[in-house]
C-alpha cells in the first residue's frame, strides 16, 4: 500500500511576515550587529540524533529539508515514491499568536538578554516592527512550509 503523509519542515521564508523581517533586521545597521550572534528559532523544536539533518546547527536547531527527510525515510527501509515541499497557510487566533509571541519568539533570543533595545521595549524586535494592520486581526496567518510525500514498506508477515 502507498501512503501519503504531509509533516511541517519549517518556516516559510518567503511568505512569512517574522522570517522576513528578522532577515531584513539582520541587515540594518542598527540591528545587525546585536543579531549577529543568532539565528532563527525554528519553533523552538531542538533536534537531537540529527545527523541525517543538513540544515541543523551546533544547537540542534534548523528547518527539515525535503530530500533529507527522504533519505532517512529510505534509510529506515521505507520507499519514496514522491515527495515535495508545498506551503501551507494557516489562520490563527489572536490568543495563540499572544501566547506565541510571549513562550516562543520573545525567549528564543537568548543572546539578546540584558541589552538596551531588548530590555527597554521587549517587543521591539518582534511586534513593533511590523504592519500594525497584520498584527492587529483577530486571526493572522502564518506560513510554514510542508513536506508531501507519498511512500510504501514492505510488511513482514509472521506465521503462527
């Protein structure tokens, strides 16, 4: 039997709104040397027994590519007969992206801790920066990217 399976690879970084802007950050003199030192938090989500990945970095963080995921769907016996990496649009509700915005991007800068800008306005890397209209709706988006992928294993079949 072939089954098709879809799992999350990471931020969309074309489409989303906070990828953009941290990469734009990145670049402004005013930011780019206090960012310098980071990288983008990727949900938060440390992969360990990562060596299959070839995006991760020495904290475990990084993005799943699609033909990495593939290689170690094969390498685990399963056989891929197609996969590719699709966007996937989500709408969410502003108290999720609050709660967000407080566990996640708000702590995911470690290095960031103690400095002027960050200690004075907290949000100024992550909320103030952005178009007030996108943040201000009640159910924002966010794109992520998404890995399709259809595949098969042979199943053994024991005999009683």
């Amino acid at each position: 039997a072939v089954v098709s399976t879809q799992s999350s690879s990471g931020i969309n970084a074309e489409d989303n709104m906070l990828k953009k802007e941290y990469e734009n950050m990145k670049t402004e003199a005013k930011w780019a040397d206090m960012l310098k030192p980071t990288s983008w938090m990727h949900f938060k989500t440390v992969h360990v027994n990562n060596s299959w990945m070839s995006t991760v970095d020495s904290n475990g963080y990084g993005y799943i590519e699609e033909g990495d995921y593939v290689k170690l769907m094969e390498n685990h016996g399963f056989r891929v007969d197609d996969a590719k990496t699709i966007p996937l649009k989500y709408v969410l509700n502003k108290d999720f992206t609050k709660n967000f915005f407080k566990s996640t991007l708000l702590t995911s800068f470690p290095e960031l801790l103690g400095t002027t800008e960050i200690s004075s306005s907290p949000n100024s890397l992550a909320v103030s920066r952005h178009r007030p209209n996108q943040m201000q709706m009640d159910f924002p988006r966010s794109y992520v990217d998404g890995i399709q992928y259809f595949w098969s294993k042979k199943v053994k079949k024991y005999r009683n």
